[in-house]
C-alpha cells in the first residue's frame, strides 16, 4: 500500500509543478518581474 501512496504523492507533486509552470507562463514578463522572477526561472521555482 505504501508504494501505491507514493505513486499517488510523485503524481500529485507533478500536477501542482505543471499546475504552477502553466500559471507562471500566462504572465507577461513586466509581471514576472514584478514578481522578481524572470521567464527561464519558471521551471526552477516551480519545483520548489
């Protein structure tokens, strides 16, 4: 049972990474800024 929550966990984590790299995407770059992200960051901040 446990190898199948952790199956379950890794799936999630990657839903809430893609979820979070979609979002970060649709902003234009003066928000990212704002943010003080910068567009190549997307994918690093995402799996935080």
């Amino acid at each position: 049972m446990s190898a199948a929550r952790s199956v379950l966990s890794r799936f999630r984590a990657y839903l809430r990474y893609r979820d979070t790299v979609q979002q970060l995407s649709r902003l234009s770059d003066r928000e990212l800024a704002d943010l003080g992200i910068s567009r190549y960051e997307i994918n690093g901040i995402a799996r935080v």
